[in-house]
C-alpha cells in the first residue's frame, strides 16, 4: 500500500508564500495570490519516490481537519512564513492530535535564523528542511538515515541536531515538473483580465544581495537557469494539458544572462506555443533589442524592483543602479510596449521625509503602468534585519504579520506610524491621478479588466 504525504500552505492568512518575498495579498494591490509552485514541486518529487500526494492551500479555503481524517497521510509538509509562523506551527499540533503517528516536515525562508528556536519549541515539528528542499525531501522520503541527509533539523533522544548546509541544486532540469494536477488552477488568475495563470520557475539565484532582500540567502548568489528547452517542455505541458496560456516567469532576477534570455524568447517563437508572461528584470541590464524579442515571444509585463527614487538611498542599500538606469530601461518597455510594473520600498533605515517624497516624485514621473510601494520589512535572513538589531529599530510592538503594508522597523528619523501615512499617501497619489486613471481606461480591452481596475480602485479608496 503506497504511503501519503499532504503538502499544505496552512489555514493562516493569504500569503504569497515564495521564500524571498512572504507577501500578504490582502492589503497590497495587484498582488494576486500565487499558486503553491514550491509545494507542486515537492508533490511531483514525492509521487516519483512512489507516494501518493495530495495539496491542500487552505489559505483559499477548505476543511484542514476533515482532510487530515479522510486522507490519513503518513506525512505532512507545511510551508512556514515569518509574517503567519505561529498561525502555521498550529497546523501541526492540530496533525499530531488527529493523528498522532504522522511525521511532520516544515520549509520555508522562516527557518533561516530561528530553526533551533522553533524545534524546542514546537515539539510537533519532527523535521525542519533547511534550504533547497527537493533533494532533502526524496531522502526523506526514501528512508535515509537522517544523520546522513544534507539540510535538516531532526532530533535524536531529545536533542536537537542539523546535518549542514545542503549545496545548491545545480541542473535544475533534473527537477520534476510541478504536480499542477493537484491543485485547482483555476483559483490564481491574472489580476488585470482574470485569466488563469501558471507560475514557471526559471532560474534560482542572485549575485546582488539586496540589503533588505532574501533572494540570496534564500537561493545563492549563483544563478542557476535552467534550459530554454526544458522550460518550452513545461510550458507545453501547461498549454496542452490544462489549457493555461498566461504565465509568470518567476525568477529571482529574469535577463542578468542576455544570450540566455533571448534564447529562451526564441524558443518560444519556434514551439508556436501562443502564450502570454511576464518577468522581473533590473533597471540596469535591458535593451531595446532584447526588449522587442521578449514581446515578440508573449511578453506583456515586466516587473523592475526601482526601491527609492533617491539616489542617495539607493547608494545607501548598495542598489548599484543610477536613476537614470531605471529611466532608460522604462523607456525601453514602454517602447516595445511591454507594461511596467515598479517595486518600491518605503521606510528603510536611513529613510527621511524628503527621501520619500523623491520616491514618490520619481514614481509619478516614471508613469509605469502598475506600482507597488511596500514598507520596508527586516525579514529573519536579511541583511536589514541583523541591521535593525543591532541599531535599535525594532519597537515591543514589532510585528510581520502586516509585511510590506505596515512598517515592522521605525527609521533613524522616523516614527512606524509617520511612514505608514507616507506609504498610504504614495499609493493614493500615484493612482488616484486623472492622467493614470485616464492612461489606463484607453488600455482596457475587455469587460474583466473593467471589473478588476474597479475593484481595485474601491479597494484603494477603503484602504485605512
């Protein structure tokens, strides 16, 4: 009889549970909730070990307990995040009162700082995977001795032992595709016209190490892509089996490798696979060349992380992008008429009144299509969180569980409170202008778009 794993994102709040972001979608707009991906691909790793595997994201709903007592797994894996970690841990004291016998595995960017912490005192936690979890969990899985798995957590007559860091994985074609059979896609759709879309990991890795960023402790500063071709064999697999034509090419950061990128839009163009994506990509790594071949292969978004229009903060986080950059490669986009999307942080360290209002200057003088101003968030594993430690910026009342919304940190100069009335400003200011809301109404090309700006537009004008 096949043994069972239940792969769960817990019944916490919404979450974008990706290990380098951790985005609560409720009170950030045009996030739209992810599809589980680290979980599809830990399934895909699991059915090929010969278990039978099912996925449950109860964040979108679902009776957990009832699950747990009809399915009787043997194993249950829960994604943990920094903003909802107690909400998560519950999950697995309510598994071990079902059923008592079920070895619980937990992941996630939240064990970067505090594994030691969370097994002492979470005693129905058997296993932390620390890092890159497919290799470990197939050993796990198989029955290793866990002495000799790479890159967890266990304990051994009470006491707590890790094995080590597991090295990064190198071929990431060797990696299953993800079970999408598992889920429901039909839950995670684009926030512009509503339809369904899949997330394609692309790569793994980013040699900039942002100081408030998780991408490198999370994945290496190596990037590791994974090849044109076996992306296409994915993405064919979503066109043909599940009728999925709108994607994210998620990575940490998309275009660093120019002739890999423009490979990978080829390869699109030769499959004939009519597909919509979008991408991140720096301020500092675009050309118009590459940016008409990304359209011409169903590119239609690109999200470029800008974090100040102050050139002084940007200096001050190790950006190593110039203003004009972002200018230059948002020119670029809206010349093959690609949508742009700007990521920007309020609230970091050094953060003052005036450096704000030059970000949101720079923000409405860019124009882009979509932005996001995020508070800036001290996650476990930053370097901006050993920074706010050891620099006093964290108050008794210090919380994640409002990331990227409210501030967790107050700045050298400002108050928690003052920056999160400067955030809400920045959001009001750039979308609530006649000459956006005008922009974006002569880009509406069907009756779903029309019901999502609206929403968001209510949803703008409720915000606290």
């Amino acid at each position: 009889m096949k043994k069972k794993i239940l792969l769960i994102y817990p019944p916490s709040p919404v979450l974008n549970r990706e290990d380098r972001c951790q985005q609560p979608t409720k009170e950030l707009l045009v996030i739209p909730p992810l599809p589980p991906s680290d979980l599809m691909y830990l399934a895909s790793v699991a059915e090929k070990a010969g278990l039978e595997a099912k996925i449950r994201d109860y964040s979108q709903g679902g009776d957990y307990v009832k699950d747990l007592k009809e399915f009787q797994p043997d194993y249950l894996l829960i994604n943990a995040a920094t903003p909802t970690l107690q909400h998560d841990l519950e999950a697995l004291k309510i598994a071990k009162e079902v059923l008592p016998d079920v070895i619980t595995f937990a992941k996630g960017a939240a064990f970067l700082t505090i594994s030691n912490d969370v097994m002492r005192d979470c005693d129905a936690l058997d296993v932390i995977i620390f890092g890159e979890a497919e290799e470990t969990l197939r050993e796990l899985l198989e029955g290793k001795n866990k002495s000799e798995i790479l890159g967890i957590y266990y304990r051994e007559n009470g006491e707590i032992k890790f094995t080590g860091q597991r090295p990064f994985i190198e071929n990431l074609d060797e990696i299953p595709f993800p079970a999408r059979h598992l889920v429901d896609n039909s839950i995670y759709r684009r926030p512009d016209n509503n339809k369904v879309q899949a997330v394609v990991k692309v790569s793994r890795g980013c040699p900039f190490h942002c100081f408030f960023c998780l991408a490198t402790p999370v994945s290496g500063a190596k990037v590791r892509k994974r090849s044109p071709e076996n992306i296409v064999a994915e993405i064919r697999e979503c066109v043909e089996k599940y009728g999925i034509t709108n994607f994210v090419f998620w990575s940490d950061i998309f275009n660093i490798d120019r002739d890999w990128t423009i490979s990978l839009c080829n390869a699109i163009i030769e499959s004939g696979l009519k597909i919509t994506w979008s991408a991140n990509t720096r301020a500092d790594t675009a050309d118009f060349e590459m940016a008409k071949i990304m359209y011409k292969s169903g590119c239609r978004l690109v999200s470029v992380g800008v974090e100040s229009g102050s050139q002084y903060m940007l200096d001050k986080i190790g950006k190593k992008i110039k203003l004009d950059d972002v200018r230059r490669t948002v020119s670029i986009f809206k010349k093959a008429k690609i949508r742009i999307y700007n990521y920007f942080v309020i609230g970091l360290p050094w953060e003052t009144e005036e450096t704000i209002e030059e970000t949101i200057r720079f923000a409405i003088e860019l124009n882009s299509d979509f932005i996001s101003f995020y508070t800036a968030t001290p996650l476990p594993g930053s370097r901006f969180y050993d920074y706010a430690k050891e620099n006093n910026l964290f108050d008794k009342e210090t919380s994640f569980e409002n990331a990227y919304y409210y501030p967790a940190v107050n700045t050298h100069t400002l108050s928690r409170d003052r920056v999160f009335e400067l955030h809400k400003s920045a959001v009001k200011r750039f979308y609530l202008r006649p000459r956006y809301i005008l922009k974006m109404l002569f880009k509406i090309r069907s009756f779903a778009e029309v019901k999502s700006y609206f929403t968001a537009g209510i949803n703008l004008l409720l915000r606290r």
